[in-house]
C-alpha cells in the first residue's frame, strides 16, 4: 500500500493539484493582511485566526475541495491512464485508496498552511504597521483543534466531491456539484436544513451545540463510510 | 501451453455483441497480429484479456491463468500498451516509468534497461509534455516491458504516427521478440503493419474470429495469382479456357488465379507457351504471391454480405 501512495504523491511534482493546494491558503493570507491592515487599533490574535479558520470552512474549503479532487482525478482522466494503472498487478482498491490518501493529505496540508499563512499575514502587517500588532499570544493549539474539527465535518462533503471526480471523465460533473453546493451553504447559512447539509458542515463545526455535534458526527461518521463507499464502488466498476 | 487462449470469449454491450465466441490461440514466442477494421471487436478482447473488461460469457487465460478469476496472477505475465498511452505530461519520461517500476516492485535498473531498448535513454530526463507522439508511443513500450513480462499486448501501437514514427515502431516491433523473448499479441487494422511485423495472424470481423493461423502457411494455402499484360484479353481467355484457372479482367490484361497447391512455376511456363503460340503478344506475365490483404478481403468479405443481405 505505501508504495502506491508514494506513487500518488509522486505524481503531484509539478501538477496544476500541488499548485492550487500552495495558492488557496495564499489568497486567504492576502486577504487577512489587509483586513488586518485596514484597522487603526490592535486586535487580539485569536479574532485573525477565527476569521481565517472561519474564511477556510465557510467559502474556500469546499471550493479549493471542487477543484483539488477534479485536478487529481483529471491526472488520470486527461491522458486515459486507468486502464494502464488497473491492467497492473495491484489491488484496484489500493490505487484508489491512495489517491483519497492523496486528496486528504493535501487537504491537511492546506489547512496547515492556512494557519501558517495567516499568521505570517498578520505578523507582516504588523511589521509594517505597529499600531495593529495583535495583542495577546496566538492559540495554534486551540485553532489546530478547531481546523481538525472543521476538516472531520467536511468529509462528507470530500467523499461526494472525490466520488464525482474519479467517477466521471469529465470535469463537469463535479465541478457543477461543488460549485451548487459551496453556492447553497453560502447562500442558506442559516437555514435548520443546513444541518444536514454536506457543504455546510465545516462551517457548522464553528459554532456550538446541536449543529456543531451534528456537523462532526455526519460529517465525520457519515463521510468516513461514504470514502469507504466510493473505493469500494470505484474499483469495482468497469472503465469503459 | 499457449501464451494466450480464449475459448468462445463473448461480450455484450447491452444488446450488441462486440466480441462474438472468440477462440483465438496465440503460440508462445509469436507475433500475433490482430486485424480487424475499427469497432471489429479488437480492443474489447484485449482489454478482456487484461482483466479490464469482464466477459459476459467464456475463458480469456494468459500464460495458462484465467484473467476472470485470477485477474493479478495474469497481470503479472502481462505487459500493455493500450492505444490511450495514459502518460503523465508533468512529468519526465524516467519519472513516468518509475512510477510503473514502483508500483511493479522492480529495481531502479530496470528502467534504465527498458529506456535502452526503446532507444530514449538521451531523452529521458524531458517532461513527456514536450514528447513527440512517436516518442510517447516507445516510452509506452519501454513501460509494457519493465519486468520483461512473457506476454505483451500492444493495441494499435502505430496509431496517429507519421511516417517516421511508423517506421521507427515497426523496427522495434520486428525486433522485439528477438530482444525480449516475449510472445506479442499486436492489434491493428493497418494490414500493411501486420505483414511487415506478424509471424501469426487472426482476423476480427463484426466481432467474430474469422480466420487464425501462422502467417506464411495461410499465404501458401490460399492460391497464388497469375498477372497478365497481353495484346487481346477476349483471345487470351479463349486460349487459357482449358487450363483449370479462374479469370479476373483488369484495365491493362487480366488475372489469372490458380488452386492452391498447383505448382504456380509449371503453370505460368505454360499459359506462356500456349498463348504465344496462338499468336497472343504477351507484353508481361508475373507470378505473385498472396497478400494479407488479399486475404483479409477474402475473409472478411462473408459476413460482411452476409450481414448486407439481412438488413
């Protein structure tokens, strides 16, 4: 198994999927340098890092998702490279297997780098303006938590996402999914149904009570055996 | 045991039959060429044969494994090149047969090797993104061959090349038994490709196997042509109406057909005298040999009247 997921990481050097997981946490750090900027008086650190964290689940989680499981099944679908990769001598289901292992990791990192990127936004619009220098010490532990939580609620929302890439040759299926989805969470955030709602469930996870118990526990439980699901269906199906 | 057997291999799509109770055998260290026009049904068995596909009814085995039922064992006798080459255009050509080395568990030589007997050691180090099509299709080839499998399957490997690029493949494939011990089965529907490169051919047609044997025996069995350039055709026949022959009128004279098995030498000496006696001026008269595609038409032309003359 290690050595297919070597493979899928290996695969990553120099693709558009590795580019877009180092520029989506990138724009979030743009914009928490100005927002930073744009006050005369110092705030406190946790208030840039929640808004980040908050940014990351509301809007650019399931989008950089969209485009993250469509790049990586893309590396297979554009030159037709299944049927080369299932005719080998390897258990189907730990090609596929890996390339989830592969779209995770690169969301982990992505979240990782969010909160790295925020931090070094604010520090240098600090640096460069004193006044706002945030006042008391960044909780990374208390923001990491809060990252992992909003990563376990999103699972569901990655399975459907990274069932639709590798089930469709196509982009457009997926890509229209994730753009609905991102566009109904956005638009009904505060609707009761939203509960239940794939998309909205990394941002419900910020909250407290009945929505963000619900978020972890759907998103997490429900979206752990919708990957599971999705390698198992995926490899048993015919490439046609 | 055979490289590769299918007995009565089926598929269906739906309601249309795509591969029709194939029983094709492919003898171990043959070049096979499998012809058949496109949509004939080729890919579908290769892929059937690779474990891709799974057959709606019958037996595809390779190196005497059942692909259906012990779909990995077979893999590993199996080498491919499909006609998507299914490379990776971010990165090098070395790069992309590491990936394949890795997943196959092979030393880190074995790359080198196969970049060696493709001739693209020099290149190796270039994404595959600025590959030439020819280039992209021998590094297709060097990647079937990591672990020097016994049996390769190679659909269509001169698909969308130039003519350089075809004479660059067919040069490999000429040689690539010799270089590598393995059995090749190589789809086509160039008959020229297969000729110039097949030791064995079989013949798909509207899915079904229409004919299968060794190349130069099917060529022999099938009777070779006389052709004719003479001043007068309508005496020439009259003339040649004695001899057991059959006739084909052409523009410039005619064609003459013998059975098989007659001694073609004894025959053309022959027609020669008897029409020069009768005062025939006979301008050129060449014997030749049966072509692939001569016999490709031949079997081919059956089912295809057939099938005309049902709808």
């Amino acid at each position: 198994m290690l050595s297919v997921l070597f493979v899928e990481i290996r695969k990553l050097n120099r693709s558009l999927a590795l580019l877009l997981a180092l520029a989506a946490p990138c724009l979030i750090g743009i914009f928490a340098f100005f927002n930073v900027g744009r006050f005369d008086e110092a705030g406190p650190w946790d208030r840039w890092l929640t808004t980040s964290v908050g940014l990351w689940a509301f809007f650019m989680l399931p989008m950089s998702v969209t485009a993250l499981t469509a790049l990586v099944a893309q590396m297979e679908h554009a030159p037709r490279s299944w049927d080369h990769l299932r005719s080998l001598p390897v258990p189907r289901w730990r090609v596929y297997a890996a390339k989830l292992a592969g779209v995770l990791g690169l969301v982990v990192l992505m979240s990782v780098l969010n909160l790295a990127v925020t931090y070094a936004a604010v520090e240098l619009a600090a640096t460069l303006k004193p006044a706002i220098r945030p006042t008391g010490q960044p909780d990374v532990a208390a923001t990491s938590l809060l990252l992992a939580k909003v990563l376990i609620a999103a699972m569901l929302m990655i399975a459907i996402q990274f069932w639709a890439a590798m089930r469709f040759a196509s982009f457009v299926p997926a890509l229209a999914l994730g753009i609905g989805g991102t566009f109904f969470a956005v638009a009904a955030t505060s609707a009761k149904q939203g509960v239940f709602f794939p998309w909205q469930m990394a941002v419900n996870v910020m909250g407290e009570g009945w929505r963000h118990d619900t978020a972890l526990a759907l998103g997490g439980g429900l979206g752990t055996l919708a990957l599971i699901a999705a390698v198992i269906h995926l490899s048993r199906r015919e490439v046609l | 045991m055979h490289a590769i057997e299918t007995r009565d291999l089926t598929r269906r799509f739906g309601s249309r039959v795509a591969v029709d109770t194939v029983s094709m055998t492919v003898p171990q260290g043959a070049v096979y060429g499998f012809l058949g026009r496109n949509g004939a049904g080729k890919t579908t068995t290769l892929k059937m044969l690779l474990g891709l596909l799974k057959p709606t009814a019958g037996v595809a085995c390779v190196a005497g494994v059942d692909v259906a039922r012990a779909r990995l064992a077979a893999a590993r006798q199996t080498g491919a090149l499909l006609e998507a080459h299914g490379l990776y255009a971010n990165l090098t050509g070395r790069e992309n047969l590491d990936l394949t080395r890795s997943l196959l568990g092979l030393p880190r030589a074995e790359v080198d090797r196969v970049l060696e007997v493709v001739e693209m050691t020099a290149d190796a180090a270039r994404r595959v993104g600025g590959y030439s099509l020819g280039m992209r299709q021998r590094l297709g080839l060097a990647r079937a061959m990591l672990g020097a499998p016994p049996v390769l399957i190679l659909d269509e490997p001169t698909n969308g090349l130039d003519p350089d690029g075809i004479a660059d493949m067919r040069r490999f494939l000429k040689t690539l038994t010799e270089r590598t011990g393995a059995t090749v089965l190589l789809s086509s529907h160039l008959l020229g490709e297969i000729e110039q490169t097949a030791t064995h051919v079989g013949i798909l047609s509207e899915g079904r196997l229409v004919l299968e044997g060794e190349l130069s025996r099917l060529k022999a069995d099938l009777a070779p042509e006389i052709g004719l350039r003479i001043d007068d055709a309508g005496r020439a026949r009259a003339v040649l109406e004695t001899h057991d022959l059959t006739f084909a009128d052409q523009s410039d004279g005619l064609t003459l057909r013998l059975r098989p098995g007659q001694d073609h030498e004894a025959v053309t000496a022959r027609i020669n005298r008897d029409l020069v006696l009768a005062g025939v001026a006979v301008f050129a008269l060449a014997p030749r040999a049966r072509s692939l595609e001569g016999i490709y038409r031949a079997v081919t032309a059956a089912p295809q009247a057939e099938s005309q003359g049902t709808s």
